[in-house]
C-alpha cells in the first residue's frame, strides 16, 4: 500500500513538473518578444488560459463577464497549491474577519493581492505587463505565493484596448517611426480611452454605470482584498509614478494605510534605484474623489493605489520625447512588471500586519454621524437603493418619529419628521467608511489642489431631502412588496411625473406607437389631484391599436408603474383632457453631435444615457457630415460638451438656426453653449467676471499654481431657484442643487425663460475658489430661448456628468419630450 501511493506522488509530482516545465513564457507563447508589438486582446485571453493549462495547481482562471463588444473579462487567480486548494476558505475568512460575513474567522496570514490592467485602453503597456508578471510569479518569484493569493485582471478595458491596438496595428510605420508627430502617435477621435459607450471606467468604480463595472464589483465585493493596484500611462515626458500618493487625502484613510503606502514606495524604489529609472511620488495623484480605482479600494480597506508609467497613447511602440529619450513599449511594460512584483513581495513580507490592520479598518465606532436618513419620491430612493445594493451596503427604514442633525437643503442644523417609506443608512457597518464618503454633506479637504471634482454627495446628485445624525436613529429591517395590479378599461389613465422611472415609462409607450399626452398646467380628476408634467394615456387616442390594453397593461408591469383610471374627459378643475394645457407628445426623432469637436466623454454620457438607461433610440451625427446632414429629418438636435470652433462655423451655425426657426428643438450642453454665447440675434452672453482669471504678476513662481485655484471651481454643489411651471423643470419643486464643474458663467436670459439659476451662492458641498462664488451669482444654469418656431436649450451645468448626478437628468427628459411640441407627427 505504501508502495502504491509513492508511485501515486511520484506520478503527480512528475506530472506538476511536467506541466510547470510547458509553461511557455510570453515571447515564446505569442511568437513576438513581448513589447515589441502590440497584443490584441484575444492573445492576452489565450496566454492566461495557458499559464492556467500548464499550471492548474497555482493558477485559476476564472470568466467574470463580458463587455459590450463581447469581449470577455477574466480574472486569474495565483498562489501556491495549498492556498490554491484552500481559495474559498481563505476568502470566506477574510470577510468574516471584518464582519462583512457571519461566521467565525481564524487568524490569517495571508495577504490578498489584486492587480488591475489597462482601465484606460489606450494606456496599453500595463496588459503587456499582466502576461510577464504572471509568468515572473511562477518561474521567479512563486515563494511570494506562499502566504499571497494574487488576483490579476489583465485588461479592465477590453473594448477601448482593441480600439486602441486595431488603430495601431494598422496605422504605424515599420520600423516604427519615433517623431511625435507622425499619425501613429496621434489617435483619432474617439481615441482609445473610454470603453465602448466612451466612458472613463477609471471613475466609475462608485456611480457603476457600465457593465465592466457593474460586473467587477461583483467579484471585488467577494474578496475585498487588501491591496488593489491601478496601472495607468501619463504622458512620454513624465517618467514613472507611485504611492505614496500626494495630497488631499481623505480624512477617513488610516494613519497605517499612509504609512504602508510610503513602505511600498521605498520598496518599488529601490529597484528604481539600481537600473537608474526616474520616478517620483506624492505629486498629483490625490486621495480624495471616490470613484477611482485607487480611492474606492481604499474606502473599502485596502492600499489602493496607482502607478503610473509616462507613455499613453501617443508613445506608440517607441517615441522621443521632449529628453531625448526613446521611450519604448518594453522599457514601460519592465517598469510596470517590476512594480507589480514590489508590490507582492512587500506584501508577502508584511502579510500578518496587513491582515490586523485590514481588520481595524472596518471598526466604525469613531465616525461623526451615525445614521442618515433619507427622504422623497419613493423612485428615487429606489434608484439610490440599487446603488447600495452594488457595493453591498445596508439600509433600513425608520421606525422612530423625528430626526435632527445636518440638513443637506439648508446647509444647517435641522430636523425631520419620519415614515416607514423613508430610508436609514447607519454608519457603524462593515462598510461604514464608505458610507460616510458617499454621504457626507462636504469632504473635508486638506489642499484645495485636487486632481477631479470634490463633491458627490449622494442625496444631492439623488434629489432627496437628508439628515446627517451625530446619533443613531432608530430603525427596522425593509421589506419592499410592492406588486402593482393591471388596470382594466377606462375611458384613460393618469401617471405621475417626477422620476427617471417615469420617463422609462414614457420612452416604453412610445416606442410600441402607444399615444400620450402631458398636462401644462395641475388639474384635479375622480377626486385625484394631478401635477404639471403627470402623463394621460386615453382609450380615444390609441384606438389605432387593436391591442392597446394588452400593450398597457405590460408596460405597466415592466416598470411596475402605477396608473390612476380617469372615467371621463369632464375634470373636476380645469384643464380638461381635451384641452390646448394637454397636448400631445411627439415621438421624437432625436440626433446627437459626434467626433471632431465633441467631447468624447460627453458624447458617451448621452449615447449611454438614450440607450441603456432611457432606452429610447438617438441617432449619432458625425460632426464632419453635418454639412451635409438633412436636419429636417428630427425633432431634437443634442450638442455635447466640446470644442466647436472650427466644427460650428458661420454656415454650419446659420444652417443649424436655420432648423430651430423652423421648429427644432436644439439643446446645447456645458462647452457647446460658448459657440452660442455672444452670437448676433443670441440672448446668451458671458457674465462679465471681476478678478477671474487675472494674474498677479508679482505673484512669486512658485506660488502661481496655488494662487490660481481661487479661480477654480472643482465639482462644488449650489443651490439654485426653479421655475418649475416651465415645461423644462416639470417634475421638480422649486429647488434644485446643481453640480458646477467650472467658473464659467452666462448671465440670465434676457429675452427666453430662466428655468433655473443661481441666488445664493452659498457652497453647500465641495471647494469653489474665493473669486469665482461672487461672480455666480444671478447667473443661467438651465433656460430656453425660442427662436421662430423652435427652441435652444441650455445646460450650462451637465446633468449627464458620469450619469451619476440622477436627478438632473429629468431635466434633459423634460427637454426632448415636453418644450417646444410642435403638430404631432404620424
């Protein structure tokens, strides 16, 4: 018997061997050396699968999702066979010790590593660098692996990477041309960046409002591991980037998280240090803004950081830069592989430490404010729940009277009187942390130079009256049954209007040629008061539909939207149905800008926002065909945010004012409005700013950059008036806080409709510079002028930022479907 099972080991040792002796490296395996080319996405997905092939018992790959372009997404898991053998119960334990999961955890020492490649797909040498980092762990440094589980995503962005590598491919030189002004350094609109709806996913880590995102946080939440890396590409005159991370840092990240974030850094920079490699540290990258992939993980516990390798799109296979230097794919690829390695083998060293400070971070005793409790439109609060349910947060629902502390709408101390339909979130859970970065009124901030927007302040962007509370509110477990019923034959039926899951409903209607009217003005039916903006879907108007009941009826349940039956055209207070104050709403046939000139970014929050989250079609129109585009052909023409000098020219923008004086609705966003501002016959114009922009020339060097920021807003939250019985702004009340990215600011209308500005020009959340908050006040935030018999629509602020201020984006609904309705058409 004895014999028999060492025949078995030796057979399984010989067997190990066997495969760990066919694992190819990355230059045997694609048949290039590594950096010398570009690998297309499906390459790198096969060399993972054969790493995990050859070596099954330290490497797991695992398909966690697909992208838009199905292309999937995969994680390998690596770490020696007995961590291997034990994958679950070394994740299961790591979140019972933090509370995360019920149960009894043991003492860990092992640290759980996650490596994250290419979020930004044109920041393409860091994937090249996923293949030489595994394959480095399992030849070279597979004793790290012993108390280590790494997790590698070799390519975050799979969609933007292929974009970017496809361009590459087909357009460099051989050999490739190093001047930097050669095409095969200079990417062409939309560039390889964003993913495929041309979002940034490197900050969209918190709002998750792509599938990539949506479908990590998933596994992420799973493992919650203890130091995740971000590998990025800046630009070819800058060397390379690492922790620790400069300022601001957010006030809730540990004293040991900075600490171990510098240890890090001595780590990378020792081998630095010995190939003579520049690099520097705690510059630019900042700790403060919660949607990055960096900063999440560091709200969730970990060492999140970033590296950051100079090159980016424009560097190519090779370039020279503004040193003299030829910057090439495999000198930036190296320097990522051996940051990688640092940062396991750091961790490897420290992996007792790491696992009782991971431990504390989750301790939530100290915070200020314990519950916060939210208030309004039950759909809004719903959306907001869906968000939470992302990152696995808990609420409640009240069950005690009253709540006092901050209010968010006053800026102040206030008080609230509760229902069970309200929302509670308690600080003093696992997550606690993160709880406090979503919901604080205002992050603190230690430096004001900051490298995105300091403000995001959930109950803001989600339109919901809060209170902030130093103690906790009483609360009980929420349980949402809440089935509506299908309506049976009227003569029509009546749906409020307040929500984006009101405008769904809309969108549904329309696309199945289901007929729907709007009221202008409130009116009160069957004892039932309606608002401006409540929808009116009548048996009359659709009779063209043999099945319209039936059509009704699954919208209804689709989107569990609630209707009240009216049995008659006869209301109790006018308007009545058939009245001028209750018009028809037109299919519209919508078109946005795209390419040159547009905001790529801009241009995808819209594509983004019509397909997936409005679900109703728009039609994409390349800036260079504009000249020879029939705009006749739609209702509604969408200008993102962008540059339009030369894209807007005279005959372009009479051609365009052409189309509104016959009836367009044009709708212009953040940057478009400069190309309307100004303009004979435009009532836009610029507020005439004091002191903004205008430099102190005795102003030392040193000191300009600091002294600039008093001109700087950097994402802050005000409070503005609304005309709410103005079409644009039905749905809300008289308030609205708006996000402002930028000092920019235009003067009322004077001859249009100011639906909403700003008064007070009080800072309710985030950092505006002491010479822009003065200049903002009376100023345009969204308005419409009429033009002939059409109309232009101004955002000066973007309800559509990263789609994750959601209750601005009514307003753009609002735009499209309710202002400027003109002769329905068939």
């Amino acid at each position: 018997m004895r014999r028999h099972f060492f025949i078995l080991f030796i057979s399984l040792y010989s067997f190990f061997q066997l495969n760990a002796q066919n694992l190819q490296s990355p230059d045997d395996f694609l048949g290039y050396e590594i950096g010398t080319q570009f690998s297309r996405h499906h390459q790198v997905v096969d060399y993972f699968e054969h790493v995990a092939d050859a070596m099954p018992a330290n490497v797991k790959l695992e398909k966690y999702g697909q992208t838009n372009e199905r292309r999937s997404l995969y994680l390998a898991y690596i770490s020696s066979e007995e961590n291997l053998k034990n994958l679950e119960t070394i994740r299961t334990n790591n979140l019972k010790q933090t509370g995360l999961l019920d149960g009894t955890s043991n003492d860990s020492d092992i640290s759980i590593v996650w490596l994250s490649y290419n979020v930004h797909g044109n920041e393409a040498s860091s994937t090249e660098a996923s293949m030489l980092t595994i394959y480095k762990l399992l030849t070279e440094q597979k004793q790290l692996l012993n108390n280590t589980v790494v997790i590698i995503d070799p390519c975050i962005n799979p969609d933007g990477r292929d974009r970017y590598v496809n361009w590459f491919n087909e357009t460099a030189s051989k050999p490739y041309d190093i001047d930097i002004q050669a095409s095969e350094h200079n990417e062409p609109w939309p560039g390889g960046r964003p993913n495929h709806y041309l979002f940034d996913l490197n900050r969209d880590w918190v709002w998750a409002t792509q599938v990539e995102t949506q479908q990590r946080l998933k596994v992420y939440n799973k493992w919650m591991p203890h130091i995740h890396v971000d590998f990025h590409e800046q630009g070819i005159n800058e060397p390379y980037y690492f922790a620790p991370a400069a300022e601001p840092y957010h006030e809730i990240i540990t004293d040991w998280q900075r600490d171990f974030q510098t240890q890090i850094g001595i780590n990378h920079a020792k081998y630095f240090d010995a190939n003579g490699w520049l690099f520097f540290t705690r510059e630019r990258f900042d700790l403060l803004y919660p949607s990055y992939g960096d900063t999440y993980p560091t709200y969730m516990g970990a060492i999140g950081m970033t590296y950051e390798q100079g090159g980016h799109g424009m560097a190519g296979l090779g370039v020279l830069n503004d040193e003299g230097h030829v910057l090439t794919l495999v000198e930036r690829l190296t320097h990522h592989t051996t940051t990688g390695l640092s940062t396991v083998e750091i961790a490897s060293k420290n992996a007792n430490k790491i696992n009782t400070e991971f431990v504390k971070f989750f301790n939530n005793n100290g915070l200020k404010y314990k519950s916060y409790v939210l208030q309004g439109e039950a759909d809004k609060l719903n959306r907001l729940k869906a968000l939470l349910d992302q990152h696995e947060i808990k609420y409640e629902r009240p069950s005690g009277g009253k709540a006092s502390g901050y209010d968010y709408s006053k800026g102040g101390q206030g008080s609230m009187s509760l229902s069970s339909n309200d929302l509670v979130i308690h600080s003093n859970q696992p997550k606690g942390k993160m709880v406090k970065v979503l919901f604080e009124p205002s992050a603190k901030l230690s430096d004001s130079l900051t490298y995105d927007i300091t403000a995001w302040s959930l109950p803001y962007a989600y339109g919901l009256k809060a209170i902030a509370s130093t103690s906790k509110v009483s609360s009980e477990i929420l349980i949402d049954n809440n089935t509506l019923e299908q309506v049976s034959e009227a003569y029509g039926y009546v749906s409020k209007w307040n929500s984006m899951k009101d405008a769904q409903f809309l969108a549904t209607l329309l696309k199945h040629d289901i007929r729907v009217r709007f009221t202008e003005k409130p009116f009160k039916s069957n004892g039932s008061t309606f608002d401006r903006g409540s929808l009116i879907i009548t048996k009359g108007d659709n009779s063209h539909l043999d099945n319209f009941m039936t059509l009704l009826n699954k919208a209804i349940k689709v989107h569990n939207q609630k209707l009240t039956p009216i049995v008659s055209g006869f209301s109790q207070t006018t308007p009545d149905i058939g009245s001028p104050d209750i018009k028809l709403i037109n299919n519209q046939k919508v078109a946005v800008l795209s390419g040159d000139g547009t905001s790529s970014l801009s241009y995808g929050e819209i594509w983004n926002f019509f397909e997936n989250q409005l679900n109703y079609p728009i039609t994409s129109i390349n800036t260079k065909n504009l000249s020879r585009t029939n705009l006749s052909k739609y209702n509604v023409l969408i200008v993102p945010n962008g540059y339009y000098g030369s894209v807007l020219n005279d005959n372009s923008f009479n051609k365009i004012n052409d189309w509104v004086r016959a009836g367009g609705t044009l709708i212009a966003i953040d940057g478009a409005l400069r190309s309307i501002a100004g303009k004979d016959g435009m009532s836009l114009k610029y507020k005439a700013s004091e002191g903004i922009g205008e430099s102190n020339n005795l102003t030392p060097y040193a000191e300009r950059e600091r002294e600039y920021t008093n001109n700087m807003i950097t994402g802050a939250i005000f409070k503005t008036k609304v005309d709410n019985t103005h079409p644009m702004a039905f749905g809300y009340g008289n308030e609205y806080f708006t996000l402002k990215l930028g000092s920019t600011a235009y003067d009322l209308l004077s001859s249009g409709y100011n639906v909403a500005h700003i008064g007070d020009t009080k800072v309710y959340s985030g950092f505006a510079g002491k010479n822009t908050i003065n200049n903002l006040k009376n100023t345009l935030v969204f308005g419409e002028e009429q033009k002939g018999s059409g109309s232009i629509i101004y955002f000066a602020d973007n309800v559509l930022f990263r789609n994750f201020w959601d209750n601005g984006k009514l307003f753009l609904v609002n735009s499209v479907f309710f202002v400027n309705i003109n002769a329905f058409e068939f």
